[in-house]
C-alpha cells in the first residue's frame, strides 16, 4: 500500500499573468532523467525546478510522465491538467477529421472573383487556422503559397504579415498573392528601417532580416510566412541565427 502511495517530486500551476507554466519540484534524480528524456527542451544540467508550458500537448503529455511517476499535486491543478489533456484529445481529433477524405472546407473570403482552392489546399488551410501553425512540405508547383495567401485574406487577427523568403521570390510572391487575392503587398527594399507604406503583406528577403529587427521584436507583425527556409534551419553563423530568433515568437505559417 505504501508503493502505491509513493510520489516522486512535487506538480504545481505558476503565472504572472503572462506566462503559465508547470512547475516540477523536488524531482528525485533518476526520475529527473526520464523527465528531461520526454521534454528535451529542459536543460539537461538543470537540476530543477523545472517549469515547462501550460499547454495543451505539455498537459497530455504530463499527465502521462506522472501516471508512471506520480508527483503531488493540487485538486485544483489536477483539475486544470485533465481539462487541457482533455483539449488536447479533441484538438487532435478535429485535425484528424479535417484531413479525411469526407472532409468539406467552408467559404474562403477575400479571393478574388474565379478564384478558389484545389480541397488538398483548403484542407491545409483550415488546419492552419486551427494549429496557428504548419509546415507544408509538399512538391513544387501544388499551391502553398496560395494556401498562406488564403489563410492570410480569411483569418481575422493574422495581418499584417511578413513574407520571407529568397531574393528572387520576392516578385513572385506580389504577383501571386496580388493576383490571388484583395491582399496589399509591398516588397521590402531596404537592409534597415523606412516608413512602410500601409499594406497588409510585407515581404522580406532574408538578408533583410537583421536589420529589421527592432521591428520584428514589436507586435507590429501577427505572422510570418517563410518561403524555403532550409537556410534559417540550422542557423548556427550570426547571419542565419539572428534572423530565426527575430522570428521565433510570432505565429507562423512555414512553406517547405
């Protein structure tokens, strides 16, 4: 009886009204090891606390680790972990539905007249809509950009908008994001600030990036599409890895 009653560290809720985390305490160090095994963003010399994200998939997650390591933990968190591990099942059930063959996309707004999407498409949109963000890796020629195109005119709150992407992308993107949809496009021109004329896609060369930082450090964009963006993976040169952390915060849309 007394095994089964064993606890292994301490689970508790934080914020500071910004943030919400989970705060794990007092976690013996064999388990500590399994811990960082299934939530490999803990710094492996981290002794503890550790504090992960209040999130849906870290609350699926948790509350797997503590049915094989049970920690202590309030009724009141007990309560807030199994209403997000629940969110999490149906938030994976919903995608699951959507990439059904049955599956029938609503009415994109703000495409131009004769304009619409192939269903493969409309399906990626609507994921995109749900997850905020979503890496398309599919061949060459099957529509993303107008998939990010249409997710961009649709969805209230994701404008306005920066386009990154290789130098000799820029122009195809105004064209086709323009000729697409209602969608107002200006193309970057400088390596450093200028007044912007009003526009709801802004589209960067990735060059460009570093000297727009300050801008990028604001709330001024609510997405960010990236084009290709094999170059800002690794990033480990200061040219490719100032650019990913300008960016890392703001909702995206990634095109592979």
């Amino acid at each position: 009886m007394a095994e089964a009653s064993r606890t292994y560290g301490v689970c508790r809720y934080v914020s500071d009204g910004t943030r919400h985390q989970w705060s794990l305490e007092g976690i013996e160090p064999h388990v500590a090891i399994r811990l960082k095994q299934l939530f490999p963003k803990i710094p492996k010399q981290s002794a503890g606390p550790f504090l992960l994200p209040a999130d849906l998939i870290t609350a699926a997650d948790l509350d797997w680790f503590m049915s094989r390591y049970p920690l202590r933990i309030s009724a009141a968190d007990r309560r807030r972990l199994e209403v997000d591990k629940t969110g999490f099942v149906e938030r994976q059930d919903h995608l699951e539905s959507i990439l059904l063959p049955t599956f029938k996309a609503g009415a994109i707004t703000g495409l131009r007249d004769g304009q619409q999407l192939r269903n493969y498409q409309a399906q990626a949109v609507e994921v995109l809509r749900y997850r905020k963000s979503l890496l398309l890796g599919d061949e060459g020629g099957l529509g993303k950009t107008f998939v990010a195109a249409a997710f961009l005119c649709s969805v209230p709150g994701t404008l306005p908008a920066a386009v990154v992407c290789d130098a000799h992308m820029q122009i195809q993107w105004l064209e086709k994001v323009t000729g697409f949809t209602h969608l107002r496009v200006h193309c970057i021109k400088k390596t450093s600030p200028y007044a912007l004329p009003p526009a709801d896609v802004y589209v960067f060369r990735i060059s460009q990036i570093m000297g727009w930082a300050d801008i990028f450090a604001t709330d001024f964009f609510r997405t960010v599409v990236y084009d290709e963006p094999q170059s800002l993976r690794t990033g480990a040169s200061t040219a490719m890895s100032l650019p990913r952390r300008c960016l890392r915060n703001i909702p995206s849309t990634i095109s592979g």
